[in-house]
C-alpha cells in the first residue's frame, strides 16, 4: 500500500513525513554520488522542488559519468585547448596554473566546486602573501574555464562569480630612479674597472625604455647607425614549451610593441661602444636561435643574454655602488645615500619617467614605450605631474619668515 501523509495523501518514491508535520524528500545527487534530502513545510512546495531536480536530469546537466568525474585541472585544459593564444602568454598562463592552482582546487571535481571553495582559496593565496595582480590572474583563468562548464550544462552557476573581492596584497608602487640616483649609478659604472662593461646596456635600456626581453632580443640589424633609430619587432623569451626550457623567439604582444626607436646621442654612442666592445672580445657571432643571429648582447659563449643575468648584473652593480658609497660616507663622516634595488623593469619605468619629466608628447611617450594602452602611459605622467605640483606648492612656504 502507499503511504500516505497525516491528511490522507498518496506519498510518492522518495517522499515521507516526519512526525513533526515536514515533508522530506530523498534522492541521489549523480554530482557527488550520495543521497541528498531537501525538506518544506508544504508537500506541494516540496514537489515544486522535485520538478526542479528532475529538469536538471532531463537537461542532461551531470549525468554522464565522465563528466561528474571532470576535474577542474581538466576543465582548465579544455578551455586552454579553447583559445587561440600566443605561445608566451599559454606558456605563462600555464605555468601559474601549475604553480599556483594544480595541486590545491585543481584536484576538486567541477561538480563539486562551490563558491566558498573559490572564495577560500583566494584568501589562501592572499594570506601567503601574493599580490592582487597574481590573484586577479589566476581568477581570469578560472572563471571562463567555470563559464565554459556552465555553457555546456556540466554546471548550473559559475562559482568563482563574485569571489575575487578584495583579495591580494596592494601590489609595490613601481620604482624609477631619480635624476640623481640615475646619474650617480651610471658615474659610479663608467669609473668602474669591474662594471664599466655594461655601462652601454645601461645606457641604452635607460635611452630606450625597452623591455627585456626586447633589449636581449636585439639585433644589429635591428640597429640602423646611420639613420639613428632601433627597430623593435620581435623579444627573446626563455620559456618552456614542452620541449625544455630555451630561447624563443616570439613578435610583441600587440602591434603597439613593434615600433622603431629614434637615438639620442647618448643611446647612438652606447650602440657605437657596444659594437666596439663585441669586436674587441671576439665574442662568437655564429649562434642563431630561430633565424635570429648576431646579437648585440652576448655572453662570452655568443649566446644572447638571460633576463635573469640582465636583473643579475644590475643587482651586482647595485650591491658594489652601496658598500663603495657606505666607505665613502664613513671616510667623509656624513650620510650615505644608498641605491635602491633595481631591474630591467624598474630601469624601463625610469625611462618612461625621464621622458614624462623632459615634457614630452604622452602619444610620442606611448610609441617609444610601446604601450597599447595610454592610460599606461598617463599613469606616470600624472604621478610626475602631481609630485611637482605638490613640490610647488611646499616651496611657497619659504616665502614666509619665521617671526
């Protein structure tokens, strides 16, 4: 016989009253494999319930057996497997999903992903210290990977929706040297017997404003002597695409990258210099790395130079300024004035800042920069443009006497 509630009513599979008057329904979650129960006051309320579980299962959503079993690693790869990018960008993309993401929600099965579980691993990563940008990097790939699970009914709702929030340490205001930090770095360079090397590479990252990849991707034919200019179309990248990690060749990320470099003076010398100095070293020409040959920074073997060797010798050069200023200071008996530490980076937002400091055009900024936005390059102009207005202002104060 069927049972039946405490008014009469035939109960269906699944469906009971407790003695307390609430209905209870029973049924397996296919998601996660165990028996759920959903509870209401009211049986029909109750059945409303059940109609809605049942459309789910009828649309199909999680019920193929692979598909319960998805986990969000592979759902990650699905959606790389998705999108046209570049082999830079997959590359890094990849990379911090396997640093960052792999091993701690990665395992988790995409059915059984929650918003909480999104929103705690968040404040994982910020409690370990990682900056918003890293976070906010690691949201874009999951996210869409998230999107695409609901797009295709393995999902109902996307759980990293909403669950960014505020996480991520502030990210370090970038660094640029000042006009006398810059002037005692390259005096203290060109004086050195050690250093005095890369005084040209200084100089001409500094001239330039290249990146670094750009700048150890060099060429001398991209170095035009006699019309003065740097033509950048194509960066060195040290990255692992499968096959081990080596140099790459790959063109900028946008088209703003590719752009040709008018010389200074000081930057037409420092390439005249630099080519003098290959010469004289007898530095192997004959390494090519994907059509590309006869760089114009090398190591002693020929090869271009690593990005971390580049940050290497400034960190050195940096190091060796501070214990000569710290002697120095001690003899003179006054203050030392250390120098902060500095990369390839940080000498590119110094660039970028002397330009913005000199008035120039921001749209010529922009071109020489090679950034595709320009709210990039207004970002400095304006931290240049405030700090001289406040510096103004201040300075009207020693028009007033001390009575």
């Amino acid at each position: 016989m069927a049972r039946k509630d405490n008014r009469g009513r035939n109960l269906k599979v699944g469906e009971s009253q407790r003695k307390d008057g609430l209905y209870m329904y029973r049924y397996m979650d296919e998601r996660t494999g165990k028996r759920v129960t959903i509870y209401d006051a009211d049986l029909a309320s109750l059945r409303e319930k059940e109609r809605q579980i049942a459309r789910e299962i009828d649309a199909g959503i999680t019920t193929d057996r692979a598909v319960k079993k998805m986990t969000v690693n592979t759902l990650f790869e699905r959606y790389m497997e998705s999108k046209k990018l570049a082999g830079s960008t997959r590359s890094n993309y990849v990379a911090i999903w396997n640093n960052r993401v792999r091993d701690e929600i990665g395992t988790l099965k995409v059915v059984q992903v929650r918003p909480s579980h999104i929103k705690l691993f968040y404040a994982k990563l910020t409690k370990d210290g990682y900056s918003r940008s890293t976070i906010k990097l690691i949201h874009t790939l999951l996210y869409p990977s998230f999107e695409m699970a609901v797009d295709d009914d393995v999902i109902r709702k996307n759980p990293a929706k909403d669950a960014l929030g505020d996480n991520g340490a502030q990210a370090k205001e970038k660094m640029a040297l000042t006009p006398s930090q810059q002037e005692r770095l390259l005096s203290f360079v060109e004086e050195s017997s050690v250093y005095k090397v890369y005084l040209p590479m200084l100089q001409i990252m500094i001239g330039t404003g290249c990146r670094c990849g750009e700048l150890i991707g060099l060429t001398w034919a991209d170095v035009d002597l006699d019309k003065r200019e740097v033509s950048i179309s194509r960066q060195l990248i040290y990255k692992d695409y499968g096959d081990g990690y080596k140099f790459h060749v790959t063109t900028p990320k946008t088209d703003a990258g590719i752009r040709k470099i008018p010389m200074s003076g000081v930057v037409f010398k420092a390439f005249s210099i630099q080519k003098r100095q290959n010469f004289l070293q007898q530095i192997p020409r004959s390494i090519e790395i994907e059509g590309r040959k006869d760089f114009v920074f090398m190591s002693k073997n020929g090869r271009p130079l690593m990005p971390s060797a580049v940050n290497n010798v400034l960190y050195n050069i940096v190091a060796a300024y501070n214990k000569h200023e710290t002697e120095l200071a001690k003899k003179e008996k006054r203050k030392e004035e250390l120098m902060p530490s500095i990369s390839a980076h940080s000498l590119r937002h110094t660039a970028c800042t002397r330009m913005a400091e000199q008035g120039l055009d921001m749209k010529v900024v922009q071109y020489i920069m090679g950034h595709a936005d320009i709210g990039v390059t207004m970002e400095v102009y304006n931290h240049i443009t405030e700090r001289a207005r406040i510096e103004n202002e201040i300075a009207k104060m020693d028009t007033f006497q001390v009575v």
